[in-house]
C-alpha cells in the first residue's frame, strides 16, 4: 500500500470512517475494506489513466502469484527455507518498493492503527507492506472458514502455501519490519501483541535475516513510556514484561492450522530449539529497546547544545538505564562507560557525599567486577562502604532527616541491603586476588546483616545469605585455618542449596567438595569420603568426565581412599585407578608441564614409585679360541682338555700325554736334521 494514499484517501472514505467511530475491531473493517478496495480499483480503471494504487495492486495479479508459488512450492516445504529467485519481474517491483512491513495485532481498531503508522515519516509514493487486506490463510477460497475436525482442502492447501511463502518473502526482504502495539500502556499492549505466533513468526524472521526492527506505541503513550520507562523508575517493568512474554511455548494462533504451521516453522528458524527462539525474541526486542534508548539519550544532549541548558540533557537516570540495557544484551564495555558518565553527572551535580553519587560509583564498581577487573572495583567499593557507614553516623540519631533526604522509609532499607551487598562484592574481589584474611571481616558483615535485615523471611534460604556463608567458610579454612568455624556454615550453606537449588546444582556440588576438603583436614575421613563421592557422581553426570572440577574431586577422593587403607579396607585399587584417570585426564586437557598435572604425577610416584631398574649384568665371555681346525679335527689341547672333563682313566691319559711328548722330540729332531 502507498502510506500516504492509505492514510489520507483509503482511511477517509466514508463508509470506513463511519466504522472508525463505532470502533469497530480490525478484522471486522477489513471485510468491509475489501469492498471499497475493490469499489476504488473497478472505478479507477474506468478513468483516464492508472492512478498510484492501480499501478501498485496491478503489479501483484493472481497470475504473478500463481507463478511465484509454483515456482517455489518444490522449495518451500516444512521449514519454508526457500531462496525464491525465480520471482517475476512484478513481484520483485513490490519488494523494491516497500521500504516498511507492518506487524499488527487483528484486534487493533482501524483508527488506532491509522494514528500509530502515522508516526512513521515517508514521503509521497513510499509503499508499505500490510497483509491486512490479504486472505486469510485459514479460510479457502469460497469464503468458507478451515474446520480443525477435518483435513484441508486440496485448494485450501495451495493457499496456505503461497500465502506463507509471500509472507515469508515480504518480512525477509522488505528493509524494516515495524511492530505496532495496542492503544493501551506499554506493559498492557505488549503482551497481547507478543504472545500472538505470527508476531512472533515475523520477528523471528527479521532476526534471520538481519533486518531492524522498530516498534510503535500509541502517540498517547509514548511520552509515558520516555519518561516513566526509558528515563524513569518503570524500566525494570518493561524489561520484565518482555522477558514474560518472550515465549514461544505460551504464544498461540487463533487458527489451529496457523498455529501448527507457525510452531513448526519458528522451530526451522532456531535450529528445532524452543529455548533458541525465545533467546532470539528478547534479544530482538532488547536490541529495539536499547537502541531507543540511545537514540533518546542522544537528542536529550543535542537539545542541551542547542538551547544551551544543562537542566535538558541527559540525566543519572538517563545513563544508568541505557547502561542496565547494554548489560542485558552483554555489552559490558559500552555500559561500563555510560556507568562511569553517571558518576561524573552526580559528583558535577550532587556532590561526592550525596547517596546518589555513592550508588553510581557502586553502580560502576559493580559493572567492573563483573568485566573481571577486580583491582580497579576494590577501592571504589571501599570507598561505597567509607561514604555509607559516614553517613549512617552522620544520621545516626537523626533517622527521620535520612528518611527524608532518601525519599521514603523504603529507600533507606533498600540503601542498607545495598551497603550489605557491597561487602559481600568487597569480600568477593579481596578472596579472588587471594587476600583470605583481609575478606573475612567482611563475609562475616555481610552474612550477619543479612540475617539481621532480612525481617519476615527466613534468611537461612535466602540466596544472598547461603551463597556468602560458603565463600566465609572457605577463608576461614584456607586463609585463617579456623577449621572448626567453618564446619558449620559449610554444614546450613550446603543443607540451603539443596532445598533451594537441588542435590545436583553445580553450585550444590561446589559446596559439597569445599565441605568434603574440610571434613579430610579435620580427620572425619569417612564422612569425607561419602561426600567426596557424591560430589564425584554428581560433577561426572552434569560435567562429564574430562572436566577440570570433576577431575579435581576425583584426585581428592583418590588420595582419601589410597592414604588411609586402614578405614577403607580393599579400596587401595580403586584409589590407583582413579588417581592414574584424574593424572592421565589433567595431562589431556592441561598438558603434562602444567602445574596441575606435574602436582598429580609426583602424588602418584610417591605413593606408587616406580620399580628399581634391574641390576647391570656383563654380557657371558666368549669361549677362549683354542684352534679347532688340527689334521683330526681337533687340537690335541682340546682333546686332553675333554677327556680329563669327562673323567677318563689317567693312565691312558698319561699315556697320551707322554705320545704328545715323543711327538715333540720327534719333530724337534726332524727340525735338527732338516
């Protein structure tokens, strides 16, 4: 449709603002519109000349259609994934042309629509894509409605087909889908619209496709959404709300083959994973809202240059929650700048003392440990505590001036579990640059302020509470080896995490191996052992096998077993297998010179030292040459030397003897005559 021709002609006949003032439902009007739409067309082609929407519904024919479906009906099966380059020369004129799809809600009045698309600025003859005026997918071709108890129509099929293939196509291909809410408030309107399968179809396809997606309220309450939502307390409601309804399982179709197919073709688009779709919608809707945000902030600062006013530029509030939108979609570089332009906003305008500046600075350590930049949130976070604790003696006596300089009972409550927070983070950024002793202190004020502050609830299963008791427990074991003081938050940390997380969290399994570690150092080896076990078991079924922590658990329980055969008897074996598994799995995936691994193969030499090398023996000497090549054979030497061996009678051994010697002289007086 041509914007301006829809708003200012098509809206305004007659018969269809008579609709408008009974406020009749979209998809009431848009069979009455289909009559004038149809009146316009017979009327215009009897005039002199096509005027703008001949031209453009010309452009469409059944026939293009046709030829635009059956090119792609081969192609565009169940996940409707089909690259239609086969589209006619018409079809592809349409898409050029349209420079914005429109996403409505059926239930929207006409005229709420016509103020809210009048927000989007277009010059004359810029086109718009809307299936308003199209059939409807669950009804064939007679006008007659699709019923679920009975197979579809072969013709009703055909249509369902193109009308999905033409859907698809104009989403993917037209350069902005726009989204249009409801006439009522931000959080009332979202829901109906997001939880509609064709809204959610839609924004799903422009995510595959990488196309903007912008969204449209009302224009009476798009000033309450500014001030309220993007630079006021209500943000927290409307990421909420998106949050809610970011849900493909609860979205639902008014036509039962709609729904079918919808599902069927959301579950194409992510890879036939339903938490993948959901993950895509809210970033989707994410991305629209901090951009928004930006584009907010951005004109608030151009309108201070301009009018050379600081009072209307941007304000703390306008950066901390544009920063707390960047964080939602992981963008902790650029929040952490806006966080740092919140600090200089409220030191310039508020002053270093004043709580809001202290929450921003808070604000801003906070984002920096969570980029791991412990050692630059450590001192802003004890200069948050510094400020808090001189304040709460400066109104120590004074708690109504506090009251009042806070807003409200609620805020100093709020500002008292936020101070409890920040020794919690202190103590969290102290232990991970490994000052144990230096962060006891403040485990111990957090935990204790938890328990004191957290009236009407039980504080032992509150996250906050169970989490710091085992980080407490675990600088009193390792940095002041106060072992007996950390048994029991080892013992209410981990009896917490199983009621609320469950026996197998890996936060759960994480509190079981710490606890394990203490019970070996105290000498409770059998107990020890169980849990050393159970954290094996659970850390193998939800980590695997080769996984760092499952194989750390599995060398503890190794030396547990192999050190102490005497509590348990026949488990020596076992221990070696599973200290050669845990050597030979830190060698593949840390490499056998990493310290790790060098740490377990001197622990498996120790106990299992290799056998001594055999001693060094010389090789048998050779039989000494004694000529055995003589006239006989044999040497007389070697002759004598075997009939002694074998014990022949000495005489005739004598006499043999004495043959050689007659032999000698003879050859002696051979030798003389010679």
């Amino acid at each position: 449709l041509r914007l301006d021709w829809f708003l200012d002609s098509f809206c305004q006949t007659p018969f269809l603002r008579r609709l408008q003032e009974f406020q009749c439902p979209l998809w009431f009007v848009r069979h009455a519109a289909m009559a004038v739409l149809l009146y316009q067309l017979e009327a215009a082609g009897t005039a002199a000349g096509p005027s703008p929407l001949v031209e453009q519904v010309s452009a469409f024919p059944n026939s293009s259609l046709s030829q635009t479906a059956t090119a792609s009906e081969s192609k565009d099966n169940e996940g409707d994934n089909s690259d239609n380059s086969s589209n006619s020369s018409e079809a592809t004129l349409v898409r050029e042309q349209a420079s914005t799809f429109v996403s409505y809600c059926g239930s929207y009045q006409l005229s709420d629509l016509v103020k809210v698309l009048s927000q989007i600025s277009s010059n004359n003859g810029e086109y718009i894509w809307m299936d308003w005026l199209c059939i409807h997918p669950g009804w064939d071709a007679f006008g007659q409605k699709h019923s679920s108890s009975s197979p579809p129509s072969e013709t009703l099929q055909k249509l369902r087909k193109r009308y999905f293939h033409i859907f698809k196509e104009q989403v993917t291909t037209t350069p902005q889908l726009c989204l249009v809410l409801g006439s009522n408030s931000w959080c009332e309107s979202t829901a109906p619209a997001l939880t509609r399968l064709w809204v959610q179809y839609e924004l799903l396809l422009a995510a595959s496709s990488d196309k903007p997606v912008q969204v449209l309220l009302h224009p009476d309450h798009v000033q309450d959404f500014v001030e309220n939502g993007l630079e006021g307390p209500d943000l927290n409601l409307i990421r909420e709300s998106i949050e809610m309804v970011c849900n493909v399982k609860k979205a639902r179709a008014i036509d039962e083959m709609d729904q079918k197919d919808l599902r069927k073709r959301i579950l194409h688009i992510s890879e036939g994973s339903i938490e993948g779709a959901n993950a895509l919608l809210l970033a989707v809707m994410r991305t629209w809202l901090s951009t928004k945000g930006m584009q907010q902030l951005q004109s608030r600062q151009k309108l201070q240059i301009e009018q050379k006013d600081p009072s209307l530029g941007p304000t703390a509030t306008s950066f901390t929650n544009l920063a707390v939108l960047f964080q939602d979609q992981g963008r902790q570089a650029e929040a952490e700048k806006l966080y740092f332009e919140t600090v200089r906003y409220c030191r310039r305008v508020l002053g270093d003392s004043h709580p809001t500046t202290m929450d921003s600075i808070h604000k801003f350590a906070s984002v920096k440990q969570d980029a791991g930049k412990i050692a630059e949130a450590e001192p802003l976070l004890k200069h948050v505590l510094a400020s808090r604790q001189q304040l709460s003696q400066q109104f120590a006596n004074k708690p109504d001036a506090l009251i009042e300089l806070l807003g409200g009972s609620d805020h100093v409550q709020a500002m008292e579990l936020d101070t409890l927070r920040a020794n919690r983070q202190l103590a969290d950024a102290l232990r991970l640059q490994g000052k144990l002793a230096e962060a006891e202190p403040f485990y111990r004020q957090a935990v204790d302020g938890y328990h004191e502050k957290l009236t009407g609830t039980n504080s032992k299963e509150d996250e906050r509470v169970f989490t710091a008791q085992n980080y407490w427990a675990l600088v009193l074991q390792h940095g002041l080896g106060k072992l007996d003081e950390a048994e029991p938050l080892y013992r209410q940390s981990f009896a917490a995490h199983v009621k609320v997380y469950g026996p197998n969290h890996m936060e759960t399994l994480s509190v079981l191996h710490n606890f394990a570690t203490l019970l070996a150092q105290q000498g409770k080896v059998k107990e020890a052992g169980a849990f050393y076990n159970k954290a094996l078991k659970g850390r193998r079924g939800a980590l695997g096998e080769m996984n760092f922590d499952t194989l750390t658990t599995q060398f503890n329980l190794a030396l547990l077993l192999i050190d102490n055969v005497d509590i348990f008897p026949g488990k020596e074996d076992e221990g070696r297998q599973l200290l050669e598994g845990a050597r030979d799995g830190f060698t593949s995936i840390l490499g056998e010179d990493h310290p790790n691994t060098q740490t377990i193969s001197n622990a498996f030499d120790q106990r299992f030292p290799p056998a001594p090398p055999a001693p060094h023996t010389p090789p048998p000497a050779e039989p000494e040459d004694v000529g055995l090549g003589g006239e006989d054979g044999f040497d007389d030497g070697f002759a004598m030397m075997m009939m002694k061996r074998r014990g022949m009678n000495p005489a005739l051994i004598k006499a043999v003897e004495g043959e050689d010697d007659d032999d000698d002289s003879d050859d002696s007086s051979e030798d003389e005559e010679d």
